[in-house]
C-alpha cells in the first residue's frame, strides 16, 4: 500500500464514523416508517376483507 491508499483509507474511516450516526438514526426512522406503513395496509386490507364476508 502506498501512502497515497493509507491517507485515503483513513480518510474514508473518518468520513463514515462522522456520517454513520445521523445516517444510521434516518435507516431506523425510515425501517419504523415502512413497518408502520406496512401493518396499516395489513389492517386496512383485513377490514376490507371482513366487509366482504360480512363480519
């Protein structure tokens, strides 16, 4: 490895240690948003389901 591929290794490290927390908390958010999104059209095609078999 020269220099050249260390300085831009380390460089790379401290680049995603700086962003990996905020970025890290908005993949959390976005995973919790799309479970959330995900079991409301569970429910809202259950209550579909239920009208039509008249229960």
């Amino acid at each position: 490895m020269t220099t050249v591929d260390i300085i831009s290794s380390i460089v790379t490290i401290l680049l995603a240690g700086i962003f990996a927390q905020p970025l890290g908390r908005k993949l959390v958010d976005w995973q919790k948003k799309r479970e959330e999104q995900r079991k409301q059209r569970k429910q809202n095609k259950n209550q579909g389901q239920d009208a039509h078999n008249g229960k």
